[in-house]
C-alpha cells in the first residue's frame, strides 16, 4: 500500500499507520498539527485558489506555534519535530528524509564569503535544542547534531557535531536511538 507523505511523517511519532480520521484526532498535538497544515500547503503549491487558502492557514500557524518554515522548503518525508517551540528554515533549505528537529533550530542562508547560500542536509540528521546551522553547506546522512551547537562547515555522513565551533566526531551509530520509526 502506498502511503501519503502526510501519514510517513506521523508513522515517525507513534509507529502506527493512521487514517485520515486517525491524523486528524492527532493534530491535538502541536508539532503534528503544524506539520499537517505545512504538507497540505507544499501539496497546493501549484493549485492558485487552494494554495492562497493553505497558505493563509499555514501563516496563522508560524505565528501561533512559532515554527517558519515555508510551504516551498523541501523536507523528506518522515519529518519529525520533536518539541514545540520557535524554529526557522529558510525556504530554499533542503532537508532528507526521516529527519528530527528539536525548539529553538534555526537553518538559514549566508550572505557572503565562500560559503553563501542554503544548507543541504542529507538523510536520517538528528538536530538538538538550539542547533544553529547556515550557510552554502552539506551535511551527510546519518549525522546527529548536538543541542547548541554551531554549524558552518560541511559535515561528512555517519557523524556527531558538538559545540561551539562545532566539532566533528565520526561513528557509524551516530543516530542509533535517536531516529526511530523511519519510512
């Protein structure tokens, strides 16, 4: 059976395939119910009236629950927002599949210097509380960036960054337990 992007990305909170009733009854919670409202707007991109709509329900959300992210960021499916809280993406962001993101994340854009531009994140990134990343970067599959740090600087795959400059520590189990529930 093949399932909807909506239902991947609730599959990562509870492991359990939800109906469309069952996805709505868990939009009580507030990061699933952002992240419903944030698909349903990347689903309309294309369609003017619809979108116009998804994109005005999308705006009263940012604003309520203190999420930016826009409908045309791209974000994998199985996207998991661990805790409700301020967090920031830049819509020319791109984000894997099956990743995690703690309160208080900000992704964004360099202006200058070698590395202007969006991060890339690849697959399966674990982002802690406050985690700062920026600039024309990559970050690899399998990576997990500890709260607070600061990123600037490309991260291989199979990782752990920590700190501020952040540090790079390789290990394949760099996600073990973090990720659960992947699609």
């Amino acid at each position: 059976m093949g399932y909807t992007v909506i239902q991947k990305d609730f599959y990562r909170e509870s492991g359990k395939w939800l109906s469309t009733f069952g996805i709505w009854k868990k939009c009580i919670n507030p990061n699933l119910h952002f992240i419903y409202v944030f698909r349903k707007a990347q689903q309309h991109l294309k369609t003017p009236v619809v979108s116009t709509f998804w994109r005005l329900v999308l705006r009263h959300y940012q604003i309520k629950y203190g999420y930016q992210i826009y409908p045309e960021t791209e974000i994998g499916e199985g996207f998991y927002l661990g805790h409700w809280g301020s967090l920031v993406i830049n819509p020319k962001a791109k984000i894997g599949k099956n990743c995690n993101m703690a309160q208080g994340v900000t992704i964004g854009q360099q202006n200058r210097g070698k590395l202007q531009g969006f991060p890339i994140i690849g697959d399966e990134v674990w982002i802690g509380a406050n985690a700062v990343i920026v600039g024309g970067i990559t970050v690899g599959n399998n990576v997990l960036i500890a709260p607070n740090s600061y990123v600037n600087f490309d991260v291989p795959s199979n990782s752990v960054v920590v700190g501020n400059p952040g540090t790079i520590y390789s290990t394949e189990s760099a996600t073990e337990a973090y990720i659960n529930n992947k699609v």
